[in-house]
C-alpha cells in the first residue's frame, strides 16, 4: 500500500515537471550597435499616458553591445527625467540586474527600432515579446507595435525621449550571451 503511494507521488511529479516550460529564447541574435541613429550616452523614458499621465514609470538603456536594459519604477510618482535619475540608486540597479523581464536586445535597421524582452506569463515562466517603432531623430524613437506569437503584434503607443546621463550602469548580465 506505501509502495503503490510512494508511486503515485513519484508519478504525479513527474507528470507535473514534464508540463512546466523553460523560459522562452530570444529568436534574434545580439548585434552590436554600430549606428548614430540614436544615442546611448543615457537613458530613455517615457510618460505613462494610458494609467498615469505625466507620469514616467520606467527607464531603458540601450548599449553598443546591442543589450537593452530596463529599470523599474518603485511606484513613486515621477514626471520629469531629474527626478527618474532617483531611482539609479546602485542598490536599486543591482536589484534590477537580476531580474530576467528586465533585460532584451534591441535592433536598429535604418529607421526601425526592435526591441526583443522577457515578459511573464503569469505562471511562472517567462516568454518573448517583441516591440517595433520609429526611430524619429537621435534623441527619440516611438514603439508602436508591440506582441508575441501567441497573441500576434498589436498597435500600441510609446514615444522615448532621451537623457544624458553618466555614469550607466554596465550591460553585464546572466541572460543574455
């Protein structure tokens, strides 16, 4: 009777670890960034206009090395690029390096920005989403499609607007080779 349990409990998490998914890999390959299309001496961000307008949630760095990192918000509220410069704390960054949603590539063909980033499914492992703009001069870009393979790409609205800043945090990272 033990035996037959001690079987089924085995079977049972088998079964369970044969429907858990890996993360998703990106299916673009890192490219260095060569261009002057945008600038990279800084960070980007954006105002929240669809739940906060006014208000900047996050902040992306774009590197040579073709990496892309983002640096959450801490739900303070923030409206101008001096006041994001507060979450750049080194605690906070290195807090931000480690999570897996926080880091992607970026592409740029011409005028064309791709950004290709983890983003969670929910139930505990991680897919691929890909966003796609318009770069409009060196100092801004919009995305404005944005999706994955399962939901297709949907129309959307982001315009990034550039900050000079220094020192950026460096683009090392476990995720991306």
């Amino acid at each position: 009777m033990i035996k037959t349990y001690a079987k089924l409990i085995i079977l049972f998490f088998l079964i369970l670890s044969s429907c858990l998914s890996k993360d998703d890999s990106l299916r673009n390959e890192r490219e260095d960034y060569t261009g002057d299309n945008l600038r990279i001496n800084g960070f980007y961000y954006y105002y929240d206009y669809a739940y906060d307008p006014g208000r900047i949630m996050n902040i992306i760095f774009l590197y040579r090395n073709g990496i892309y990192f983002l640096i959450n918000g801490d739900g303070k509220e923030r409206t101008s690029p001096d006041e994001v410069k507060t979450l750049l704390t080194e605690e906070h960054i290195q807090t931000c390096k480690t999570w897996k949603l926080n880091w992607g590539i970026f592409l740029i063909k011409g005028n064309n920005i791709l950004i290709e980033k983890w983003s969670s499914t929910g139930i505990g492992w991680k897919t691929t989403i890909t966003e796609s703009g318009t770069i409009l001069n060196d100092t801004s870009f919009i995305i404005t499609k944005r999706g994955n393979s399962e939901i297709g790409m949907k129309d959307t609205y982001y315009e990034y607007f550039f900050y000079q800043y220094n020192p950026k945090p460096d683009s090392t990272n476990v995720f991306i080779k």
